[in-house]
C-alpha cells in the first residue's frame, strides 16, 4: 500500500500532462481554466464525499433513527440553499475567470488571422496596417511571453479554434472575425484541435504549436518576410 499510493499519484498526474493537455497550462488564460477546473472538481468531491457519509451513517445505524422535529429543515437547506449558494458562487467565479480566458482590456503586442476551412487552418501574421507578414498552414507560430491577438474566421462551416494548453476555445464562424487573446509563456511545442464537428475529416483537423523564444521568433518571421509570406510551412 506504501508503494501503491506514489505510484497511483504519478500514474494519475502524468495523466494530466501533454501537448494537448487544459490541465497543462501554459498561459493565463489557460491557467484561469484550470483554476475554475480544480475548484469545481473539489467542491463535487466534497459535496459527494458528504452525501457518502450520510448514506452510509444510515446504513450502518443500527437503531431507527427517531424521527425529525422538522424534517422541512432539511430539504429546505440541502435542497435549496446549499445548491443556491454553491451555484452562485460558482456563477460569480466562472464570471470572473471569463474575463481573463478572452483576455478583455488587455494590450496586445501582435495580431493573428485564422482562418478555417475543411479541413484546414491557415495563420496570417499581420503588421499594424493589415498587410501579411507570415503565412502557415497547419502550423502556428508563436513568440514567448507576448499577448496575441487572434481573430478568427471561417470560409465554409462552423469550426472551433481551440489549443488546451494556452486557452479556451472560440467559434471560427463564416462571416465573422471573433476575438481571442492569447499568451504563450512556456516555450515548445504544443498542439490545437477543431473542437466543433465540421463534416468527414472533423477529428484531423488539428494543428501544431511551435512556441519560439523572441529572437528565435523574430528570426523565423524575418524568414516568412524574406520571400515565401504566401507559401505553406
Ligand atoms: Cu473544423
């Protein structure tokens, strides 16, 4: 049993880790996930842990309980007030964290297109004035430690922009240009998936995550610039 429990911890938190891990964050918004994920993981095992305790203090009782001076206490305060308290405030911290997983009223260093289309995503990293600096298929490149916008779009159906380790996900819908702010403060590689069903080749509609350090980025991107902005990776 000694042995038993390290080995379980390890084999469960390495469960947690990968390329595509949201328990794996990488940046604040992922992290802000994360949080919410813990704490709403925590309060349902206490939650169920406490409903156990009570079933099986009844079960192991050995006399009949005597009856409740006012059982309508009970169903009114398991029934309605915990559930109405523990809702809100969950309510309030999901509200909250929200703000930071989209990233509202942050200042962003660059700005990113994506477009997707089936089964494909292409990344256009634009200057100030809109023109495009780099292009890539399937492959997105990102600089460390920078805030990024990305705006979002589609050519044909819905998809889903989604990459676990740095954030949530966001609609990419046609005729639209949705917003998400991103920042990637662990360098690697890391890999995002389409997270909404968008016809036959739905579940390989994924992409690399190449995150540079700022001198390796800004090299890459003087590259892209040099020539070949409009070819694939
Ligand atoms: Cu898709």
């Amino acid at each position: 049993m000694r042995r038993l429990v390290p080995l379980l911890a390890a084999a469960v938190a390495a469960g947690c880790r990968g390329p595509q891990s949201m328990l794996d964050p990488a940046g604040p918004a992922a992290a802000a996930i994360a949080r919410t994920w813990w704490l709403m993981a925590g309060a349902a095992l206490a939650v169920l842990l406490l409903v156990l305790g009570l079933l099986a203090r009844a079960m192991l009782r050995r006399q009949p309980a005597p009856p409740m001076a006012r059982p309508e206490r009970f169903i009114v305060l398991g029934g309605l007030v915990l559930p109405t308290v523990a809702l809100f405030a969950l309510l309030v911290y999901g509200t909250l964290a929200g703000r930071t997983v989209i990233g509202v009223g942050v200042d962003t260093d660059r700005v990113v297109r994506v477009t997707a289309r089936q089964w494909q995503w292409q990344f256009e990293h634009l200057a100030p004035d809109g023109t495009v600096l780099a292009r890539s298929l399937d492959r997105l490149v990102l600089p460390q430690g920078e805030m990024v916008e990305f705006q979002v779009g589609s050519e044909d159906v819905i998809h889903s922009f989604w990459i676990p380790r740095l954030g949530g996900k966001v609609d990419a819908i046609p005729g639209r240009s949705n917003r998400l702010r991103l920042r990637a403060d662990v360098a690697g590689a890391m890999r995002g998936q389409c997270a909404e069903f968008c016809g036959r080749e739905h579940a390989h509609m994924a992409f690399s995550v190449e995150v540079l350090d700022p001198a390796s980025f800004a090299g890459w991107l003087d590259g892209r610039a040099a020539g070949d902005a409009g070819s694939t990776p």
